[in-house]
C-alpha cells in the first residue's frame, strides 16, 4: 500500500470524486443480494466514522461529511488504487487538515494505494510516500517527500514545493559559487568553471547575524509573523531575500545574512522554459 501525490502547476484534467446522489451507496449493482449490498454500506460508512447515515440526504450533511460520503463510495467496491482529484480543495483549512488525517488513516487500514491530484504542496509533502511533480506536462522529479523537499533536481521543483530563494549564480569552481558580485562557499562539484547555475537557498537556512558576521548585509524591509515564526525580507545585494525566522525583527533594521555551505543548493539552469521530464526511474 502506498499514497502517490501528483503536483500540478496547471490545471490538467483528472478524473475526480463528487458526492452527486444520496448516500444509499448503490454503486454495488451487481447481482449481490440486498443484505450483502446493505453490510457492505455500513462498513463503508464506519470506515469514514459516519455509521447510520445510510437514509440521510446529502443535502443535510456538512462539507466534510460529504466529502466522507465521496469517499465511502469510492472505496465501497474495494478497489486496489483509489484515484482523488483534489479531495479536499473545497474544504476549509481546519477540515482539510482533518480530512488529511482521516486519508491516512484510511489508506493504512484499507491496504490500497491512493493516488492524489493535488497543487496543494503541504497536502502532498503530508499524505504521501511518494510525490511527481509535474511542469506543462513533464515529468519534473519523483520521490519520496524529504527527497522532493529536500534533493529538488531543478529550480522549478524547489520553488514549486516551497518558496525559495532563487539567485542567478556562476559556478567559479568546485565548492565555489558567486552570486550577487559575492563569492561564497558551498558543497557542489562537477559544474565546471565559470558556469551559469541556479542558486537554490530555503528562506529557513538563512541566518540572520550582526552586520560584518555574514557574506553580505542588508536591511529588513518587511516582517509577517505567521504564528510559528517570523517570515521576514531583506534587502541585501539588490536582491528581496525571504527569511524565516523564531526571532522578532524590526523593519528598517541593518542586519547581516549567512548561509552555510551545507545549505546552498546548486542546479542547472534550464535550457528552455519548457522544460524537458528529467530523468527518473520508475
């Protein structure tokens, strides 16, 4: 069993579940007698934690109890791959993470593999052991979630699966890199010299240090708390870094950035916008 999430960075039609009909569930039209259809309902519906629901009309339940619904019907049938074109798109935040759980859960007790269209990033990275990215049709990258988050193979992907810090940079050598006029260390080899890279660095592997203590410094021109941290911009080498941060700042405030080597990704650059699939195995 496994749950496969298929981001998406433009509409691409999919098959998608819909609470249509009322919950009688009489998707089982075989020729299944009336008391085996009944026990089959009733266990669909237990799964999904809405037992003796069976008369109830759709009409008369709440967003994430239809939804429930959707679901029940779907699996009623014990199918071994459950296709959900974002399931929980029309459910508020508080739900959604509620129904993400509730997925989970499903998924583990059932033994079947489900396969999630999303372009929601935190509901792929949250359900699934493995995660494809697709770009305008091409394959981008396929993995496991830390290695999507973690591993991106292209700029796309890391910016797609979480807001980055994107810089034009030159690869002057192995473990070498400049960006904005700044040469600094990192891990990389095998780009050759001076080469034209992508620059790749999380907004949470910055740190923010006294003026003079970083490679660069700058000043802080916004600061959002967004409850568990502070999401915070800099302007430093003309350049709008985002930054993310347990520590309150001001604005206006003259701050120095650092980064270590460990944490700067270095990439190709691509050679056209539509990008070609990279290369995986499957």
């Amino acid at each position: 069993m496994s749950a496969i999430s298929i981001l998406y960075s433009r509409n691409t039609p999919f098959f998608r579940i819909c609470p249509s009909r009322k919950i009688s569930l009489s998707d089982l039209r075989s020729k299944k007698s009336k008391a085996y259809i009944d026990d089959k309902i009733k266990y669909a519906l237990k799964l999904v934690n809405l037992d003796g629901f069976e008369h109830r009309s759709i009409d008369s339940l709440s967003g994430g109890q239809q939804q429930r619904i959707a679901i029940a019907r779907a699996i009623v049938n014990e199918p071994k791959v459950l296709l959900l074109d974002e399931p929980l798109g029309a459910l508020d935040l508080k739900l959604c993470q509620e129904m993400q759980y509730e997925l989970i859960r499903l998924k583990n007790e059932l033994g079947i593999t489900f396969v999630f269209v999303t372009h929601d990033q935190e509901e792929a990275l949250t359900m699934s052991d493995t995660i494809v990215v697709i770009n305008q049709g091409y394959i981008q990258q396929i993995g496991t979630p830390e290695m999507i988050y973690n591993e991106p193979v292209n700029a796309f992907v890391a910016d797609f699966i979480r807001d980055s810090n994107i810089i034009d940079g030159i690869m002057m050598k192995d473990r070498v890199v400049e960006i904005l006029g700044t040469r600094i260390p990192c891990v990389d080899e095998g780009f050759g010299t001076n080469t034209p890279v992508d620059v790749v660095i999380r907004p949470e592997d910055v740190e923010i240090v006294t003026p003079g203590e970083g490679f660069m410094d700058g000043d802080i021109t916004s600061v959002i708390f967004k409850g568990v941290h502070y999401e915070i911009e800099i302007m430093a080498g003309g350049f709008e870094w985002l930054v993310d941060t347990t520590q309150f700042y001001t604005v206006g405030t003259h701050v120095g950035i650092r980064v270590i080597p460990f944490n700067i990704q270095i990439m190709n650059k691509p050679e056209s916008e539509d990008e070609e699939a990279a290369e995986i195995d499957v």
